[in-house]
C-alpha cells in the first residue's frame, strides 16, 4: 500500500498532522509535491485536486491518494490512517471519541488561522493587520483558555489512559494536540509562557510525544519543515501578548 500526500510546498500547514501519524509510526509516505516525476510536483498537486472528471474530489489539501481513493479532510484522513497504523483504539467508541478529539482540534486550528487572516484567506495579513489584533485577542484572552481548559478536564477525568487523551496509549489526537502546542508555542511566545504552569496535563502530553524516538528523530530531521508565516501559526510580534494564563 502507498501512501501519496498531497500538501502546499514550504510550509506545515494542515499536512503536519498527516506527517505526524505517519512519522510517528514509521510508515513510509511519498510527498507529491516535492517529485519532479510525471504527475508530481505542484502541477501533480493542482490537476489532481481540479481534475474535472473526479467523482470524489477533493476541496482542499491536504489530502492522500491510496490506489485509485483519493481521501480529503484533515480528521477524515486520521479517522483512516489511524486503525491502519495503531493510532487509535479498537472499538468504534474509542474510533469516535478519537474523532471527536481530533474535530475539536480541527476547529481550534481555524481559529488560529482566523486570528491572522480575520477578514479573508486570500487577502495578505499586511491588508487586515487591525483586524487581527482584534481577533488575536479574543484567542488569546477566551479561545485559547476555553480549549486548552476543556483538553486539561479531559485529561484529568481519565486517569487511566496513562496520561494520553484516550486509552492508555498515543492516538493520533495526542500527535495532534502536540502540533497545535508547538505551533502555538512558536506563534505566541508572549501568550504561551505560562502554559505549562496553567495547562500542566496538556503540557505533558506535548512532552510525552516529543519523547516518541520516531517523532524526536522526526522533529530534527530535514523533513519537518520550520515554522513560519506562511502556515497556520504564524509569528507576528505586534498579535503576541500576555494571556490570563
Ligand atoms: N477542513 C479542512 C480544511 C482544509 C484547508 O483549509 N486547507 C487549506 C490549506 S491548510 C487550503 O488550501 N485551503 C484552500 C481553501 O480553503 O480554499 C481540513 O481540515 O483539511
């Protein structure tokens, strides 16, 4: 079985969380946009997701092709992977709430997203810089808290999974979760200094997976892309400030 990912060149993004699960477990993954071969690169990339006559398209990256399936949305292609390589439980309950978790995530992430492109996707930042401020603040002050607090409670009420969110093992929400500090923690450096302290359990999952000898190889390799402000979480000085927690 190959695995062929489709995601933007030079930047995380969403395909991060794809590359997680896959780094994560060892499974080898071909990046189409980065072959020259024929039906690769960017132009492989654009005609495969504009192909006219695909009964199943997908609407945006980051998506996979599996023999002839092609499989778009970030969750839906974790909900795939995750049974296939051991990042998630084996009852549909534990597929479910792995699911939910991750939805959850998937809505933080365009939260943040939102907080530098408030206004339009398609607009540079430089065109909705008051804007952002504004929306920045509202994350930082009440979305951040709110999420971050209702992952704790989680984590808190089920002292049995050995400190992972479902289980007693890594799911693939925990990889998830640990993008989501880390692209934060480079983001809001100002914001996020008291996380640890605030957020203690999350912090720990964010550690735990850092540990993972796959992830930790994964995160000093030339594969892992740095961040920066062309991704999902985005350094700008001028939205960092200090948080309530
Ligand atoms: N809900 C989708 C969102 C996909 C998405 O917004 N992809 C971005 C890149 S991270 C994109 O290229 N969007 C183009 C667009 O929305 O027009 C997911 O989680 O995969």
């Amino acid at each position: 079985m190959t695995f062929e990912l489709f995601y933007w060149p030079g930047l995380q993004g969403r395909g991060e969380f794809v590359r997680l699960a896959f780094e994560a477990t060892g499974t080898p993954y071909v990046e189409i946009v980065q072959g020259d071969g024929p039906g690769q690169g960017m132009d492989g990339l654009l005609h495969t997701m504009d192909d006219p006559a695909c009964m199943h398209p997908p609407y945006a990256p980051p998506f996979l092709r599996v023999g002839d399936e092609l499989i778009g949305q970030t969750a839906n292609i974790l909900a795939y992977l995750g049974p296939l390589l051991g990042l998630v439980g084996e009852s549909p309950r534990a597929r479910r709430w792995v699911n939910q978790l991750q939805l959850t995530l998937a809505d933080l992430v365009a939260e943040v997203h939102d907080a530098h492109h408030p206004i339009a996707g398609r607009l540079y930042y430089s065109n909705q810089r008051a804007e952002a401020r504004k929306r920045t603040a509202e994350l930082i002050d009440y979305r951040l808290p709110k999420f971050f607090g209702y992952f704790e409670r989680v984590l808190a009420n089920n002292p049995l999974t050995g400190g992972w969110l479902a289980e007693g093992a890594m799911s693939y929400a925990d990889l998830s979760l640990f993008q989501v500090i880390e692209g934060l923690r480079y983001a809001f450096p100002r914001a996020m200094s008291g996380f640890a302290k605030a957020f203690p359990r999350c912090q720990a999952v964010r550690d735990a997976v850092a540990r993972e000898p796959l992830i930790a190889a994964y995160l000093t390799s030339s594969r892992r892309v740095p961040f920066n402000t062309t991704g999902i979480f985005r350094h700008y000085k001028a939205l960092d400030r200090a948080s309530p927690f």
